[in-house]
C-alpha cells in the first residue's frame, strides 16, 4: 500500500499565516478608528477656536465702532498693563487692548481693559499670542498724518476709516483679524 501523507507540518503553517492576517487587520482597524478619532478632535479643537475668534471679533467691532478717538500712545491712553496694542476712547471711558505675559513664558495673552470712572475692568480676550501686530489704521484726510498722530496721542475718529489687528495664535497655528470701522470714521 501506498505511503500516509503527514497533514501536521501543514496545519502549523496555516496557523502561523492566519495568526498574521488577523494581527493585520486588527492594526489596520485600530489605526483607522485612531485617525477618525484624531480627526474629530482636531475638527472641534478649529471649530471651538472659530467660535473663540468670532467673538473677540464682534467684540472688538463694537468697541472700534463705539470709539470717539483712537490711539497708539501708551502715555495718552493710561489704561491697563502690559503693552498697548491699541487704546480706543468712548463716550463711557476708555478700552485697551494690550499684550500681557501669558501663562507660558513664550506666549502673550490679548487682554482687553475697560477703564471707566468706576475704575478698570480687564478681560483676557485670546491667549497663546505670538504677535499682536501694531495696528493698522487707515485714514483721512492723509494716512500719513492719522499715522504719525496715532502714535503721538488721540486721533478723532472722524479721521479714522478702519481699525484692523492682526493676531498670530500659537497653539492653533492660526491667524486672526480683528476689525472694525468707528460709526463717525471716514466721514470727511
């Protein structure tokens, strides 16, 4: 009679290859679960700071809108601490927004000041700010003069046709740009 053939080297092969293909599809599910989940993540992480950066906006927009003068001088608008960004008159008192040390020694917070009569309130409106850049102010009757008065005191926001910021934020590597136009601005 013929030989018997010998199945157990086969059924140890077998094994051996189907253990992989399951290690292979258990790490191919679990990197993919990983990612949809990081992106969810990074999802609402963009939209939570989207929502953030849309109300410093509005914010900021009402209180350039509001103004009577604007300025860049730190001496003339003596309200809040750190370094002025931009100081904005109103007929209520007066609103800074300044850069201030934040909670990490490389970063600044975007903070902003009401100071009325009834003394100082302040608010830090975004944190992780890498660089609140000098304002840019644009005007009539010459943008030159708005400039060069910006800096030395008060400019009438009649004088004024827009305010615009604009802020690098470190954590979410992404910039934002406030703006706003004072309701008597380019007016002349």
């Amino acid at each position: 009679m013929g030989k018997r053939r010998d199945d157990a080297g086969f059924a140890t092969l077998t094994m051996v290859i189907s253990t992989i293909a399951m290690v292979l599809v258990l790490m191919s599910t679990f990197v993919a679960i990983w990612m949809a989940d990081n992106v969810q993540m990074t999802t609402a992480n963009m939209t939570a700071a989207g929502s953030t950066s849309q109300v410093v906006s509005e914010e900021f927009a009402a209180d350039v809108q509001g103004a009577t003068q604007v300025s860049e001088n730190t001496t003339s608008v003596n309200c809040g601490s750190g370094t002025l960004v931009l100081g904005l008159a109103e007929a209520t008192g007066t609103v800074a927004y300044t850069e201030q040390s934040g909670s990490t020694t490389s970063t600044n917070d975007l903070v902003r000041t009401v100071c009325t009569s009834g003394g100082a309130t302040s608010t830090t409106v975004q944190r992780n700010v890498t660089a609140a850049a000098l304002p840019l102010v644009s005007g009539s009757p010459n943008n030159a003069t708005v400039q060069s008065e910006l800096q030395a005191g008060w400019v009438n926001a009649i004088y004024v046709g827009y305010v615009s910021i604009g802020l690098t934020i470190t954590g979410d590597r992404h910039n934002v740009q406030l703006s706003g136009a004072p309701e008597a601005g380019g007016s002349l």
